[in-house]
C-alpha cells in the first residue's frame, strides 16, 4: 500500500489516519446507540488517541543528532504547518477561548488578533533567516550570531523561563482532562498525562514530536469544529455559521439591552457562596468600549501576543525542520491558516453557546425562566453538582435573571454539545481534541527546554565532546526531568499563582525579540548590546511584573500597562539598552559582518553544518 | 551596489510594506473600534467582525503574499535554492 520513502507517503498515510479516526467516531456513535455509558465512551476516546500517538512516538525513534532536533530537515510546508498549528494552539486555546470570548467579548478578542498576527513578523522577520542559519535551537543562533558563552546563556535563561511558565499550564490541562475522561484523581492524572506526552517525545525527539504532532491536528480540528458545525445546523441557526450568525449577534446586543448587564458587587458573590473561578456575563459580546484608553488596552495586548509569538522559542523551532528557506516562509503561510480554522470557529462558538442559554424564546434558554424548573434540567443539575455551574437568586424573585447564572469558561467548550441535545460521543470527542491540543503544546515546550539545555549548556558550553550516543542519552534524560518537575508543580495545584499564559509571550519578548532580529536586520549589533538588552529586558519586564501585578506589589499599573502587558516595559528597554551599548562597543568583526550577509542571501549552504 | 546589496534592499522593502499591511489590520482599525462598529459587513457589526474573522484571514492572505513576493525576488537575483541544498 505505501511504496517508497515515508516523506512521499505521508498524504496517504494521514489520509488513512484521519479516515481510521472518523470510522472510530463512527463506532462510538454506534455504540452509544447500543448502550455503551458515556464513561465508556469517554475512557475509549481518550485511550485510543493516546495510543496512537504513543505508537506514532515510537514508529520515529532516532539514533540520529539532525532528526533528534531538526526532524532531519525534511518536513514538507503543508505537514509543518499542521503540526506548528498543533503546537501552538495550547489546551486552553480549545478549551478556555470561546469561554473568554463569551465572557469578555470585543475586548478578549484582542487575544485573536495578537495569537495570530504575530505570525507575519515570524515569517517577515525571522523564520526565513533563523532556517537559513541552520541552528538546531533559538539559542544556538544567539551564540553563534553573538560568538561566546555568555550570550548563549543567556538565551537560555530567557527560553527556559518563558516556556516553563507556559508548561505547567499544559500539564495541568492534560492532568485535568485525563482525570474527567478515565476518573481518576487529579493528581494521578498529572502523571498519566506527562507520561503520555514523554512517549510522544523521548525518542525520537523533534521528528516523533513532528509526526505525532499533525496527528493531533487533525483530531483537535475534527475535535472543534464538528461540534459548532452541528449546533449551528440543529438549532437552527445557519448552514455555515461563520458567514451566518450576523442576525445572532445582533439579537445578543438586544437581549443584553433587555436583560441588562449588570456587574455583581464582590461582597454579594461571596455571600451567596459562588465557587471561585465562576463568573456571570457582564460585558458586552459585541460592543466596543468607548474612549482611548479602552482602544489602547486592546491594541496593547495584541501588540504583546504578536511580539510574544515571534519570540517564543518553541514556535520558531519548527521553522528549523523544513527542507528549505523558501519552505520555512510557505509553512508559516500555512501555520496560520491552520490555526485560523480554530480561531475564526471560536467566536462563533462562543455566540452560539450564549444565544442558546440567553434567549427566552429558545427552547435551551435558561434566563428568564422559574429557577425551579431550570434545577429540573438534567445538564444544569450536572454542571451545578461538579462546581462549574451556580445560580444565585440575588432578588429573590425565583426567576434566573442574566446576573444570577454562573459558569466557568471551560464549560463553554465542554457543555455547549451536551445544551444543544447532541449525542455523548460529540462529548468524548471534544475531551479527545482537547487532550491533543494540550499534549502537543506541552510536548512542543518541554523540547525546547530540553533542547536548549541538552545542546547550548550541555554540548556546546559543559562538554564540547561528548559524542553522538551520550549527547542523546543526556537530551532525553532533560526531557523526564523537565516534564517531571512540570507535573510536579501542576499536581501541587498551585498553577493559580504562577500567572497567566500571557506571561509566557511576555517573558520572550522582553528577553528575545530584539536580540534575534537585530541580530539578522542590524549587522552593528554586538555581542555586548545583546547581553546587556537580553539582561536589561528580562530584568525590568520581571520587575514590572512584581511592582503592578495584584498578588504581589499591586500598584497602580502605568498607561494601563498592567501584568499583562509587562513585556512592552521589558521589549522596550531591551532595544535602548541593545542599541546603545552596540554604538557604544566596538564593531562585530569581519567574519561575523559576512555571516549576517550570508544569513540574508536564501540560496547556499546553511552557516552551521548540516551536523554540530 | 552589488547584486547581494541590491537584492537586499528589495527585501527590506517588502519587509516594509508587510508589516505597513500588518499594522492596518492589527493595529489602526482598532483604534477606530467604536466607529467601526457603527456599520456592518454580513450582518456583524464590523469591529466584531474584524477581530472574529477579518483580520486573521487578512494576515493569512498577507503572508502567502509575502513568500511569494520574496521567492519572485530571489529568483530576480538569481538566489533560488537548488533542491538538493
């Protein structure tokens, strides 16, 4: 059936998968029918997948260093994208961003335009050239660029904070989803989940990640949009929703006008006893908040995603494994698209799931109604029971008004199906696509840890040496200890106070933008001014961090740069202090000048050989 | 000016004009939300739209058009990568 290299069979061969999975859906579906429980179906959903990445995972193993780190540069534009899609897009992009954006509205959706914009600066700015130079990590590319140690460790220390920061909350995810799905304790599930992405991994490095990767694109994307496919269609609502739920939003402004949006005082939430993390809907879903500031603040947080993407080491690392500059451009093309297929469904979610509950004349709509019947409704009762849902009759009058339904944002995502009367198998399946999304994110980050550590400090700067075998054996010794000191910190359920995913984006850009793209657009950039900007940057972003952010100093934010948007304060005294300490040092000798020529130019060999 | 320094100075001005595109969509709109939001484009109030579904399709749409711009001008100055590189 497959004749030839894998490389030529892989539209096949993932046919076969994507056709195997839906057949598999198929099955359930017709299972459920005879009678299997929704337990069962769960369990299955979530074994099978993982099964089949972990096969994926050993079906890749390497002896090789170039398919260890670089999945020996021979991933097609198409494949990679998928699988940078996969990467990137994080547990709480499947599960928390149609929870976001039916809570905030207008303003979370800065989110979308920032987790997607930042693409065009990686494929104008850096993917091209960072796969031109042929480094196996971003740090590799700093060092070298920059010559010496210390500028490498640098990079290090930076990648390292930013993608462990990111961690915890993928394991978390995948902790969370594991123990809902098989039902076992939270904190068995943490362990069950890192093990599970370790067999995606530790073998064969970047090419298993690679290849399990696009597989758990593919469920993820199934995962996500047969669901607001088939709302959209059974409720009603339009064939294609994304280009027919104008008529939605619209009704949305006036059901909010109607109902009013009415913010609950913070002493009447605790004394009706709400779990904490519930919320009730008191924003706007389409309106857009009047003045400067508030445009500001939109724009100010989409500015920090997009740097954020463009410097976040785990992103710019698939770039590295295509087979050529041109191909590094084309998939960031396709990144994208992969990604918006998500990002552009979520909204439509969001407004699905919201106009289901609000709207009275709907036969799903919960507001508005005598509670006591609304406590009759088995989903409601269900929700209630595990935490995630709370109604408090704050007048009294026995009727749920829009102020009095509670919710986490999470339930967006993983009760719409079951509000709308699909079948449990849509609900295995969103459990499936959000452990895929949450996986592969993780996987993806504790690589490049991993990576970085195991080649830049281990290699390149410890022991300069160490052959083939033993600089293996250490990469994938870093890759268990990593992941298990992420499982660790998640099982200890402190995640809560170890911030948001938005700081992940701006520990990278105070740190790392500047240093990498000065390095390829500025040739008068010096070893110095690197050290100093990625030093100066992290060091002041982090102190911005702890002076605004409420659970430590708490002060008053400056020009609403509050703890989200700390990494403009670090981005931006990174480039002063790079530019000036450059001017102030001596130029970057020949040898390096004609580097960054060569860096410019696609064509030729890459600047580090094809194995270092 | 030789032919690295004039290829060079083509890119950056591609780089330009991308990320001028860029900072339309991601950026300039959005300071001019609520005005935005006045008018509407199949039926959503075009701010919403915008962020829901406008501007990420507009950047996709962007950097296909930038890496095929950038290979026309590789290939103009003879930098096309042969396939076995």
């Amino acid at each position: 059936m497959f004749k030839g290299n894998f490389i030529d069979n892989l539209p096949k061969i993932y046919g076969t998968y994507t056709g195997g999975f839906i057949v598999f859906i198929i099955l359930m579906a017709i299972a459920e029918q005879a009678g299997m429980t929704a337990k069962t179906i769960g369990i299955l959903f979530v074994a099978f997948t993982v099964c089949i990445y972990a096969l994926i995972g050993y079906l890749s193993r390497t002896v090789q260093v170039d398919a260890y780190y670089v999945a020996g540069r021979q991933v097609p534009t198409v494949f990679n994208g998928m699988a940078t899609a996969a990467d990137w897009m994080s547990g709480a992009s499947f599960v928390a961003m149609a929870g976001g954006i039916y809570f905030g509205g207008y303003t979370y959706m800065a989110f979308l335009v920032g987790w997607t914009g930042g693409y065009v600066l990686v494929s104008s700015l850096l993917a091209p050239y960072l796969r031109k130079f042929g480094c196996y990590t971003v740090p590799d590319f700093i060092g070298t660029r920059y010559g010496g140690n210390f500028a490498r460790f640098c990079a290090v220390v930076v990648l390292t904070l930013a993608s462990f920061t990111y961690v915890t909350a993928q394991i978390n995810a995948t902790g969370t989803i594991a123990s809902r799905a098989l039902s076992i304790p939270f904190e068995l599930g943490v362990w069950v989940g890192l093990v599970s992405i370790l067999l995606c991994s530790m073998l064969g490095g970047m090419r298993a990640v690679t290849w399990t990767q696009v597989a758990q694109y593919i469920v993820l994307i199934i995962a996500y949009l047969i669901p607001v496919f088939w709302i959209s269609n059974k409720s009603g609502f339009g064939f294609f929703p994304h280009f027919m739920l104008g008529e939605e939003v619209a009704r949305l402004g006036d059901l909010e006008a109607q109902f009013g949006l009415v913010k609950n005082a913070a002493a009447d939430i605790k004394a009706a006893g709400v779990p904490g993390g519930l919320k009730s809907i008191a924003v706007s879903h389409a309106g857009v908040p009047e003045g400067g500031m508030a445009a500001w603040k939109f724009i100010s947080l989409a500015l920090c995603m997009m740097v954020g993407t463009a410097s976040l080491p785990h992103i710019l690392m698939r770039y590295f494994t295509t087979p050529s500059v041109k191909a590094a451009r084309k998939s960031v093309a396709w990144s994208l698209f992969f990604i918006a297929l998500l990002y552009t469904s979520a909204p439509m979610l969001a407004t699905l799931s919201k106009i289901s509950l609000i709207d009275p004349n709907l036969p799903t709509g919960i507001i508005g109604k005598p509670i006591a019947e609304i406590m009759q409704i088995e989903w409601v009762n269900a929700w209630i029971n595990v935490k995630q849902a709370f109604i408090a009759d704050f007048n009294g009058d026995g009727i749920l008004q829009l102020n009095e339904w509670f919710m986490r944002g999470d339930v967006v995502v993983l009760a719409t199906p079951e509000v709308a009367g699909l079948p449990y198998v849509i609900s295995g399946l969103v459990a499936a696509g959000g452990m895929a999304a949450a996986m592969s994110t993780a996987d993806g980050l504790i690589l490049a840890i991993a990576n970085a550590l195991s080649h830049d400090i281990y290699y390149k700067i410890i022991d300069p040496k160490a052959d083939v075998r033993k600089r293996l054996l250490v990469a994938r010794a870093l890759l268990i200890v990593i992941g298990a000191a992420g499982a660790y910190i998640a099982s200890m359920r402190i995640t809560s106070i170890l911030g948001a995913v938005a700081w992940a984006f701006d520990f990278a850009m105070s740190g790392l933008f500047f240093p990498l793209i000065l390095g390829v657009w500025w040739k008068r950039a010096t070893r110095q001014g690197a050290i100093a900007g990625m030093i100066a940057g992290l060091a002041s972003g982090t102190a911005y961090l702890i002076y605004v952010y409420p659970k430590f100093m708490g002060n008053t934010p400056w020009l609403g740069i509050d703890h989200l948007r700390f990494g403009i304060i670090g981005a931006s005294v990174c480039l002063v202090v790079m530019v000036v300490v450059s001017l102030m040092t001596e130029e970057p000798d020949k040898a390096t000048q004609q580097m960054v020529d060569e860096v410019r130019v696609p064509s030729g060999k890459t600047i580090l050989g094809k194995q270092h | 000016m030789s032919n690295k320094e004039k290829h060079w100075e083509k890119t950056k001005g591609l780089m330009i004009i991308t990320l001028i595109i860029w900072f339309v969509f991601g950026y300039l709109i959005f300071m001019f939300g609520s005005d935005l939001n006045t008018s509407s484009f199949m039926g959503y109030p075009l701010a919403y739209y915008m962020c829901a579904q406008g501007s990420i399709i507009a950047f996709v749409v962007l950097i296909f058009w930038f890496a095929n711009r950038q290979e026309k001008i590789d290939e103009e100055f003879g930098f096309t990568e042969k396939e076995d590189d």
